[in-house]
C-alpha cells in the first residue's frame, strides 16, 4: 500500500512496457501557462470588476472583457484537455503512492474547475438582462431573463473560483516540495 509508483524508466524499458516522457510535450507546456496567465488575469479582473459601481461604462467594459476573455478560457481549457488525453505525461516524481493519488486528486479537481468557472458564467450570463458578448459581438441569448437562475451560476461560479484559487496553492506548494526534494530538474518539465 505504502510503496512508491514512480518507478524508474529503466525499469519500465526493461518490463518491455513504453517509457513515459522525461518532460511535457511542448503543446502540453504552452496550453498550461497560457491557461494559467489567463486564468491569474481573470481572477483579477472579476474580483476588480465586482467592487465597481453598477451601471457605469467602466464595469460594462470590465464585465464585456471579462465575459471575452472567459470564452477565449473555454476554447483553451477545451484543447488542453483533449491533448492531456491524448499524449502521456511524464513519469510521476511522487516519493509515495499517497503523494500519487492526492496529485491525481487536485489535477482532476483543478480541469473540473477550469472548467466549471467558465461554463457557469456562460450559462448564468445567458439568464441575465444583457447577451454575452464576445469583443462587442453579442452572441445567441441561449435563456430568459431569471434572476434566480442567473443568481444561482454567479454563485456556482464564485464558488469555483475561490475553490480555484485553494487547489492552485496547494499545487504550487507541491511545486515547492518537488524542488525541495528533487531539485530544479521537476521544474524544469513544464517550462519551455
């Protein structure tokens, strides 16, 4: 139960079973930090956008940009998780068996919020007064207007974004732990 699953390539090249990849594959590596840098952006930016006076053309450009740049995050979040399945990742650098199923854990909870975030906002935005619009172009209104619906993804949707933010610390902290316990090279698997 407590023996490590990170088992060395020589020994799974000897065992006749393929070797995984010592890094990620460069579509892997731009899908993450693009990902990344605009998830961070749109973070920001909603929580920059909710503190601002209602009914200004200040918080319509915010909400406008934010709503663009959350389909643009869809797409991206679509692609990267066809191309996770499809290509397999590296050998793990988990020291235990527990360490490999809490990783698994936060990976699976870190897609269902990528997501989730923008997938709710979509559809609560689609119950809202205004259409979504992408970069000024209003798109379909796929709902009616229903404050309660529209209430019920705005909360849905904050709810995965705070659970975001925890699963993105304790995935960063494993960052720190892998460097700590295997050195810069575990970095060096997702930078181009």
């Amino acid at each position: 139960m407590g023996r490590s699953h990170s088992i060395s390539l020589d020994a799974l090249a000897s065992r006749g079973e393929a070797a995984k990849p010592a890094r990620y594959s460069m579509p892997a590596i731009v899908l993450h930090w693009a990902v990344a840098v605009l998830l961070v952006a749109q973070v920001t930016v909603g929580l920059y956008m909710v503190e601002l006076p209602k009914k200004t053309p200040e918080v319509a450009y915010f909400y406008g940009l934010h709503k663009s740049f959350g389909l643009i995050a869809l797409m991206l979040i679509a692609v990267r998780l066809w191309w996770r399945l499809r290509t397999q990742p590296p050998a793990a650098l988990h020291s235990s068996a527990m360490q490999e199923r809490a990783a698994a854990m936060v990976h699976r909870l870190l897609y269902a919020c990528m997501v989730m975030i923008p997938l709710s906002g979509f559809i609560g935005s689609n119950f809202g007064k205004y259409p979504v619009k992408f970069f000024g172009y209003a798109l379909p209104q796929l709902g009616w207007e229903n404050p309660a619906v529209q209430a019920f993804f705005r909360v849905t949707h904050a709810a995965f974004v705070w659970l975001l933010c925890v699963l993105v610390a304790v995935h960063l902290l494993a960052v720190v732990l892998h460097l700590a316990t295997s050195g810069v090279a575990s970095l060096r698997r997702m930078l181009p």
